[in-house]
C-alpha cells in the first residue's frame, strides 16, 4: 500500500507547494490538514454528537472515542471533498456538499507515545457540522479505522473533555469548542 502524502501547510491552513508523507508529517511534526465532520441531531430538546471509537490499531488515541468522522486531507485535495470522502469511507454516510456546514478551523499541536513511538501532532483542522438524525443501525462503519458508533450529549461529552479529562474520549477541545459554540448560536 503507498503511503499517504500531505501538502506542508502555513498557519491558516494554505499549502505552501512543499509535500511530505504522513510518516514524516508525524515523526517530524510538520504542519499538515485534517477534516473534521461531526453528526449533529436533535433529540428529546437535547444537542447530541455521534463519536466514533477509534479502532485498537490506530497510531494515536485507540480506543478512546473521538470526533464522528476524521481524516488527513490528501495533497492537492481539498478541505470540503476530503470532508465527504471520509464520511462516507468511515461511516457509509453519502453527503452532499450543500448537506455540510463549514465553521472554521482550528490548530492541533501535541507529542504523545502511542506504541512505543513517538508522534508528533501538527495540524490544521478543517470543521464541518453535518446535522441529520442518522440511525446508527444502518451505518457502514470502516473496520479498518473505528470499532463503533455512539450518540452522546453534546455537554455531557463537552464536560468530560474539560479537566481532568475523561481518558474514554480524545475529541480535540478546539473541535468540540467549535461545534458547542455553533449549536448554542443556532438555537437563539
């Protein structure tokens, strides 16, 4: 299997011309996109959240639950394309453009041992919000990359991932902070 290639990124996201393969991105911590889709729905007047639990041979955070759908965005790809691939890789869910709202980005920075080796974590997050009521039942979860599916309560997750944090979850604050704050304006 050829290994994945990501475009080297500035601050704010924008390809530089310089490309890396993911194993270097994370051994040499360079600045690289990521997607971040999160499932929304409205259930009995509560905001709830699907996460995924990431499946036991993932390089960084197995097991733990972590943002509904996420991936690397590949070199010369674009945020919102990567965005619907991975939902409908990871989870079978086959979205349209119109049916994902962008709400910004935000920055993952972090160094952490998973395995024995060392990661380093530098990214630029790209967050997309995709509101649909989706019956867990009938996803088409990608083995390779998640275990499961499970609905949660937005604060209640949104509290377990204040400190200490609740070592079940690895959402990445930013996102989760992000998604919180769109749902609260939503509703005003």
């Amino acid at each position: 299997m050829t290994e994945e290639i990501f475009d080297i990124v500035n601050k704010i996201g924008q390809p530089t011309g310089a490309r890396v393969t993911r194993s270097q991105a994370h051994a040499e911590g360079l600045k690289h996109r990521t997607a971040h889709i999160w499932v929304i729905c409205e259930k009995n007047g509560r905001k709830e959240v699907l996460l995924q639990k990431r499946a036991l041979n993932k390089d960084s955070f197995p097991g733990r639950y972590d943002t509904s759908s996420a991936g690397h965005i590949q070199a010369g790809d674009e945020p919102l394309e990567s965005a619907l691939r991975e939902l409908s890789e990871e989870l079978g869910i086959q979205a349209l453009p119109n049916d994902l709202k962008f709400i910004g980005t935000f920055p993952i920075l972090y160094e952490k041992e998973f395995h024995g080796k060392m990661f380093k974590d530098n990214e630029v997050a790209f967050v997309y919000v995709y509101e649909k009521d989706v019956d867990i039942a009938k996803l088409t979860i990608q083995k390779e990359e998640l275990d499961s599916v499970e609905w949660f309560d937005l604060e209640e997750v949104y509290n377990a991932c204040l400190p200490p944090r609740d070592e079940k979850f690895c959402v990445p604050m930013g996102g989760l902070e992000m998604v919180r704050g769109y749902v609260n304006a939503s509703t005003l």
